[in-house]
C-alpha cells in the first residue's frame, strides 16, 4: 500500500479534486488551508515568502494511483504562485 500526498496551491484545489472524484477512491482526507514558506531566492531581501495551499492524502491501489498521477503532472509548475503542484508517494508499513 502506498500513500499519495498532494500539496497544491489553492489555484488548482478543484482541478485536484476533480481528478480525485474521477477515479471513485473509497475515501481521501483534504485539508484546505496549510501554510508553508518558499525557499528564498539567493540575496533575496524578502521577508515573507510564505504560500497558502492545500493538501490531499490518499491510499490508492495502483491503478488509481498511476492514473492520478499522470493527470495531475501535467499541472506541475503551470501555476501564477510557485510552488504550485507537488506529488509525494511514499510506502505505507501499517495503518491502525
């Protein structure tokens, strides 16, 4: 089993929930509001750099995991904020 995380910005949050109704998942957690910084560029003066995003956590089966990944890749850095898009997979050992 593994563990599909989503962290997008919130210009694509129904874009990712589209794709998740898509493929009938037996159920996902959302979590609309997260907060995160950016990296600072290099000699960046900024003081704020923070991004409001959203972030999604699946357990698909394999098949619903490669779909939701090749539709949502293409989305990957096509957004105004940057970072806009990011997948992580990871195996899952237990769940209680």
């Amino acid at each position: 089993m593994k563990q599909l995380t989503i962290y997008c910005s919130t210009e694509l949050n129904e874009t990712v929930s589209r794709v998740l109704h898509h493929y009938e998942l037996e159920g996902f957690i959302h979590m609309p509001e997260i907060y995160g910084n950016k990296p600072k560029p290099k000699g960046s003066y900024e003081k704020d750099l923070a991004w409001q995003a959203s972030a999604f956590i699946i357990f698909p089966n394999d098949e619903q995991l490669r779909g939701i990944t090749n539709e949502l890749t293409e989305y990957a850095n096509q957004c105004r904020v940057k970072p806009c898009l990011r997948i992580v997979v990871t195996p899952v050992e237990q769940i209680y």
